[in-house]
C-alpha cells in the first residue's frame, strides 16, 4: 500500500469506487425518470461505504425497503398520516421484521414507512412508496455489481 501522509492508495480507491457507484446509480435513475432519483446514489453510497459485508447489508436495505414501502402504501392509501397512524405503522413494521427474522431490515423499514408518510407528496402513496423501492433497489444493485467487480480490501488505517 502506497501512503502519502494521511492519504493512502486504497483512500483513493475507495474514493473512486464510490463515486463511481454515485454517478452510475445516478445516471441510471435519470434514465429511468425516477421521480426522486437521489435515492439511488445515497442507497449505492451507504452500501459500498459500510463496514458491514455489501451483500449482508443490500439484503437488509432491499428487505427493508421493500417492507416499508409496502407497509407505507397500504396504510398512506387508507389512512392520514397522524402521529398515531404513524406510530403504529412504525411499530407494526418492527413487529414484521422480528416475525420474519430481518432484524437488520427495520431501520430501513421505518425509515421508508417514514418517507411514504411524511414527506408531502403529489402523488398516491403506493406510486410514491413503489418508485422509492425502485429507486433504492437500483442503488443497491449498482453497489453491489461494483463491490464485487472492483474489491477493495479492508485496511486498518484508512
């Protein structure tokens, strides 16, 4: 490893790598009119940037997500997001993940269910929960075909 100061070569590499998910997810997500195509990038930075195995951490975020948007739907098309729907929505996906043993997937269901809920949308919350899926599932695959083709191993110091 080649080090300059406090930069080393695998600094760089990481730097590189996850950029290049970025913009790949990005232009992807452009290209496919993703509404709020942002999702993609940050889902693709979060999974190539943890420290946790990319493919342990793709299927908790793609469960997750995929619970919370369908969580979110359902209830966002029934319901008005009162801090009391709200909360019991938080808490049923909480009770799903341990039911189904994804543990790990609950941050990223409630934070889905959060988004589909909260954030003022134009659209039906299935249309906004389905493209929030998309657009996550998108990051995640872009992560995860780089994380396999460019590996980058671990060192203590960076």
């Amino acid at each position: 490893m080649t080090k300059i100061g406090n930069l080393s070569s695998t600094s760089i590499l990481r730097a590189a790598r996850t950029s290049t998910a970025a913009v790949v997810s990005l232009l992807l997500a452009r290209v496919l009119k993703l509404p709020e195509f942002y999702w993609a990038p940050i889902s693709a930075i979060v999974i190539i940037e943890s420290t946790i195995n990319p493919r342990t951490l793709a299927w908790q975020r793609f469960a997750g997500t995929a619970l919370g948007a369908a969580m979110g739907a359902l209830i966002g098309t029934f319901f008005s997001a009162s801090p009391w729907v709200y909360a019991a929505t938080v808490f049923s996906c909480g009770v799903a993940c341990a039911i189904l043993r994804i543990h790990g997937a609950y941050r990223f269901a409630a934070i889905t269910v959060s988004i589909v809920l909260l954030v003022a949308h134009q659209r039906p919350a299935w249309i906004v929960a389905s493209h929030r899926f998309m657009e996550v599932s998108l990051g995640i695959a872009v992560a995860l075909v780089l994380a396999l083709l460019w590996p980058i191993r671990a060192v203590a110091s960076t």
